[in-house]
C-alpha cells in the first residue's frame, strides 16, 4: 500500500513538472526567438509623423498577471509604433478596430469588421508596418491578440469617432430624428451625429 501511494505521488510530481514546464516553454519561447526589439529612437521617430496615439493599459477588462500591455502605441499611415512593455507570449497579431473593446467575447463579436495588420514579434516596444490598402484612419483603436489561444492581450483607443456603452455587443437600435440632429440609441450606448464618421453626420432637417 505505502508502495502504491509513493508512486502515486512521484507520477503526480512528475505530471505537475511536465506541465509546469510545458507552460513556462509555451511563454520563454517567444522571448528566446524574438528578434531585437526596436530602439526608443526609432520608436519615437515613428511616433513624431504618426497622426493618431493610445495607451495600452493594465488594468482593461480582460488583462491579468499574464496578458497585459502599458505604454504608447502611435499609429501613422505606414507603420505603428509601441514603446512600452507587452507580457510575452506565443503568435501575438495588431487588429485595428471600429470600435475599442478590451474582452474577448467583444473582440471575437467584432473580429469580421477588423482587419489584421501584422504579426506583433517583440515584447519591449514594436513597430509593425500598415499593409498597403489598410487606412488606419478608417478605424478606432488597436488590439494586442493572442491568435493561437484566442486571448485577448491589450488594446487602445487611438481616436473617437464613435460614442459607446460599457458593454459593445447585442445592440438594439432605435432611430431618432429632430429638426436639428439624428440619434441612433441602443440598449448600452448612444451613436450621436457629433461623435459619429463622416457617413454617419446627420444634416439639419428643414421644416416645411
């Protein structure tokens, strides 16, 4: 009996070794493969011609001790630049976003109206070159994401064109219209002409 429970134990010490190894592998990897992170002078002269910046923040919704960013992102027509830090991990990508979110059933609810700029390869400031045909200026803000586990990692907010609730997922819109502006409302937010895209401002009615 005492023999059993003894290799009951080793197997269970060995099993916990095995994984623990596993997941300190899964977030060392990336680091020992990562290439030289970008110098702070190149990343801040990026920044210096980029029309639009955020911040990634520790403390959104959906970052914890191991998916978190803090620092500076400055998004430009050509390339987008991070000074800050990123916890590490596995097959990190840059989204930019309609609308800014920070959970991953957000994320994934409004992943199709995104579009992926590029891989995210270095965790002590990156750049990542904008695609030709992707006009940063036609989004919002930018998301950190974890493609191999689908985990949300950061976000920020570059600009704000739209007006939304603390919860950005099942609208039900209504639309209201007076003699001088257009609303449409929603069960966790409110679209005003005001804070709206160019496609969304709303003309004033003539009365008749």
């Amino acid at each position: 009996m005492i023999k059993k429970f003894r290799t009951l134990i080793l197997i269970g010490t060995h099993a916990a070794a095995i994984g623990a190894g596993f997941v300190l592998g899964i977030y060392a990897l990336p680091i020992l493969t990562a290439p030289e992170s970008p110098s702070v002078e190149v990343v801040r002269s990026a920044a210096a011609t980029a029309g639009f910046q955020g911040e990634f923040r520790r403390d959104l919704a959906d970052s914890d001790a191991l998916h978190w960013g803090e620092g500076t992102l400055s998004v430009g027509p050509e390339t987008i630049a991070f000074e800050g830090r990123l916890a590490p991990g596995p097959d990190y990508r840059l989204y930019l976003s309609p609308a800014f979110v920070e959970t991953e059933a957000d994320f994934e609810a409004l992943k199709s109206q995104m579009v992926e700029v590029g891989p995210v390869q270095t965790f002590e400031n990156f750049m990542v070159n904008v695609p030709d045909g992707i006009d940063p200026a036609r989004y919002n803000a930018a998301i950190v994401w974890c493609e191999a586990f689908g985990q949300f990692i950061t976000a920020a907010e570059y600009q704000q064109r739209y007006c939304i609730g603390p919860s950005r997922s099942a609208w039900r819109v209504r639309l209201t219209i007076s003699s001088t502006s257009l609303a449409l409302t929603s069960n966790t937010g409110v679209y005003r002409n005001e804070c709206s895209p160019p496609w969304m401002t709303a003309r004033p009615m003539r009365r008749r």
